[in-house]
C-alpha cells in the first residue's frame, strides 16, 4: 500500500461503522504504517540533498 491507499483507507474506516476498539486499533495500525513510510521518503530526500549540495561544491 502506497501512503495516498493508506489515507483513503483510514478514510473509509472512519466512516463505517464498526467496534469502536476494533476502528481505534485498526486506523492507528495504518497510521503508524503511513508515518514509516513517510519519514523513509523523508530520510531518502535528505540523502538526495546531500549528495546534490556534495556534487555541487566538486564542481565549484
């Protein structure tokens, strides 16, 4: 699942209606999931800006 599946996931789940503690459990499960997934984008973006601003001060 992609992080845009995720949030559309939670959203549906918020809508139905289900156990409260089942729902409580299950979206913080997808959340947890779409937060890893988002610090590892972010992660791999601050290793690109690092190998750019490497790269551009050997050419400079």
């Amino acid at each position: 699942m992609n992080v845009f599946d995720i949030n559309n996931a939670i959203e549906e789940l918020e809508q139905k209606d289900l156990d409260p503690e089942v729902l409580v459990d299950t979206i913080e499960s997808l959340k947890l999931t779409r937060d890893q997934k988002l610090d590892g984008a972010a992660g791999l973006s601050d290793k690109y800006d690092s190998q750019i601003n490497w790269a551009k001060e050997r050419v400079t």
